[in-house]
C-alpha cells in the first residue's frame, strides 16, 4: 500500500533524500504562536518541537458492529493481463471493499487494461444488492490525491435507495465506473464500497481486456493469483470498526500528549482468511478500518488545544516521504465535517512540518470537553501518522 509510489514523484517532490531531525528545545509558546495563527489544514513548521516520543495517550478499544470487510491489495501490480486478483464469499448482510490495484503488466508488453469488482449471486433465491457508501476514483498514477479523495468521497457519500436484484447465478459489476475506465500501466484503481445482499455472494476484483465487460468476462478468467502476504493484503475481515476511548481525561496543564493507532503495536493488524481454504490473513495497516473516536479533556490552565498530525516515518526509507490524510470531525454543534489534510497542498512532507487539523477552546460552562471524529489509516502513507494534541495558549 505504502511501498509503490511513483519515483518520479518522489524526486519530483525532492522526498528521496527526506531526513528526520529532532531537536530538545520545547517551546510551548513558540508553537502555540504558530498554531494559532494557521487555519486548519495548513502547514506548521515546528521546529524544535517535532518527536517521536511524546507520551501516549492510553486508551480502549473496542470493537464495534460494522460490516464483513473486504481488502484487495495483495498483488498490488496485476502483473497478468486477464486474471482474478482476489475472490471472497461474504455471508447475507452488509459488507465493505475497499480495492486498491494497479495495472501491473509489462509482459509481452505494456497495455492498457481494465480493473473492476463484479459480485456473483450463489443463492438459491433472487438477491437484492443496496449500495449504501460509494467512493470511485478515476485510474491515476498520483496515490497521494486518489488515497486522500477517495475516503473524502467515502465519508460524504450521499447513494439514492436504488436495488437492483440478481437472479441465482448472475453476475453483476458493482461499481459500473469501473466498467467504462481504461487503466493505462502503473495507474491504481481505487475504490471504496459499502453495500447489503440478501444472499450469500462472490466478490471477485478481475482484470481483462479493454472491450470486454467484466460480467461477461468473469466465467471464462480461470487464473487466480496466488496470495504473498505482501502489501496491505487481501481478504475477508470480521472487524471493520472500532471505538477508542482514552483511559482518563486529557489535561491541558500536562502537555503534548499523542493517540497512536494503526502501528501494529499498541493497536495489532485485523485478521481474517483468504480464499476459498481459508487461510490465515491480516490488514498490515489496517487500511478501510474505520476508528471512531471521543477524547474527554479539561483546561485546568485555561489553555486550548491543537490536534495536529506529521509524518513520522518521513526518515525511514524513500516510500515514506509523503503523507496525507483524511478525517471526519465532529463540531460541538454536532455537525459533521470531512476535509483532506494537508488542505492547501497534497502531502507533507516530514520534520518539521505538522499539519492543523483542527483547534479547540474550552467552554467556560464546562468543566469536561468532547472532542470526536473518525480516522482511517490513509493509503499510500507510511503507519502510524500520529495524532498529536497540543495545549495552545487563549486567542489574543
């Protein structure tokens, strides 16, 4: 997921050579100046300030009913011209896929080919197919801008009630963009998808020629790749949402503090199976997982705070040299709000650079805050981005 980004781009972005430097000085004031004086989604340079080891926030996880969750992204590169690069049954209910793949093939030659998901009916009885959550993106090189847009899309997805029903047997495209899109080499296809059935299906991401329909292809593609273990993976997942609440409120008087989830640590990769055998599968990123959060905090020094992000892993090697993410908040209003981060620029780079997302004053007629909003690893990043909540000094 996080390991294929074009070089060209990198070089292009100057990230190839990216270090990471942290400095001891701590200035709060410094850095509270600079927050405030940003809007969200911008930019901060924070030097002296940046680290890896702010203390962790401690927090709960649980596991919340969601949908069964499919991941295509294990080939990545679809280095076959006709061929099936996952292929899951899901029982009656609701279920999430999210397809990540590229067009990979460069033997005999390079050609342009087509990447989509179809859904095969094996009940006995007609199925009803809703689609409840829909995110397409046109095939691109540029990861970055399709992984931050397609869950932006995700989030504000709006889908009319519309149910179209399969017969026993049949065999129907569900994102029918997919359909009509040429992939040329190196482009990803992305996709992010939650729907109901009402019978037990297949669900099949294929690969095929650009005058053919996948429906009408399918029954004929007898290759399919065989699982690596590479990348974010493939399969089918029992967990698809979770809910993380902090063990204690958060203070302000006690400094910077960071949530970190999706490292595969502290918060371990989702496992499922792969294939028609079962076998032993896992979310290395826990990509598509969606982490539904509340943070209880109080201003004992009546200081606000910042909830910033950064690139942390911007030093380890050139696939981690940008980040950009996605995010859903939750205002004290109640209103929900969905921006791309960094706003005004694809991704960020690295120390010292942070990025706003969003700041908070406390509530004089409150002595406990909320802050809530919803994370989902962004693709084409390197895990974990950290979320950072900084005490910022009352607007002047």
């Amino acid at each position: 997921m996080n390991k294929h980004i074009k070089t060209s781009l990198l070089l292009m972005l100057g990230l190839v050579s990216c270090k990471v430097g942290f400095a001891q000085k701590n200035d709060l004031s410094s850095v509270s100046k600079k927050i405030v004086s940003a809007n969200k989604g911008d930019i901060v340079l924070l030097e002296d300030f940046l680290k890896t080891d702010f203390p962790k926030l401690p927090y709960t996880k649980t596991v919340l009913p969601g949908p069964q969750y499919i991941i295509s992204d294990d080939p990545e590169y679809i280095r076959v011209p006709e061929a099936i690069a996952l292929q899951e049954t899901v029982d009656p209910g609701a279920v999430r896929l999210y397809v990540y793949n590229v067009n990979g093939v460069k033997e005999p030659q390079k050609m342009p080919r087509k990447i989509s998901a179809v859904i095969k009916n094996l009940g006995h009885e007609n199925m009803h197919f809703r689609m409840l959550k829909y995110a397409s993106q046109k095939p691109s090189s540029n990861y970055f801008e399709i992984g931050k847009k397609g869950l932006e899309d995700y989030f504000l997805s709006a889908v009319n009630n519309q149910v179209k029903v399969l017969k026993p047997g049949e065999v129907m495209a569900i994102d029918e963009k997919l359909e009509k899109q040429l992939v040329q080499y190196d482009e990803l296809v992305h996709g992010f998808y939650e729907f109901v059935v009402d019978q037990p299906a297949q669900i099949s991401v294929i690969q095929f020629a650009p005058n053919e329909s996948g429906p009408k292809v399918f029954p004929r593609i007898k290759t399919l790749i065989p699982h690596s273990h590479a990348n974010a993976g493939r399969g089918v997942f029992p967990i698809s949402n979770y809910q993380i609440n902090p063990k204690d409120t958060l203070d302000t008087k006690k400094g910077a503090v960071q949530l970190i989830v999706a490292d595969g640590q502290d918060d371990p990769w989702i496992t499922g199976t792969i294939g028609a055998k079962k076998e032993f599968a896992k979310n290395a990123g826990n990509y598509g997982v969606l982490y539904k959060t509340k943070i209880k905090w109080k201003s004992t020094d009546g200081k606000g705070l910042a909830l910033v992000s950064w690139n942390s892993r911007s030093g380890d090697n050139q696939w981690c040299g940008g980040m950009g993410l996605t995010m859903e908040l939750v205002g004290q209003d109640g209103q929900k709000t969905v921006m791309q981060y960094p706003k005004n620029a694809l991704i960020t780079k690295g120390y010292p650079e942070a990025i706003l997302i969003e700041t908070y004053w406390p509530d004089p007629k409150k002595e406990i805050q909320e802050i809530e909003f919803t994370y989902s690893p962004p693709g084409a990043s390197c895990l974990p981005t950290p979320l950072i909540f900084v005490p910022i000094d009352p607007k002047k």
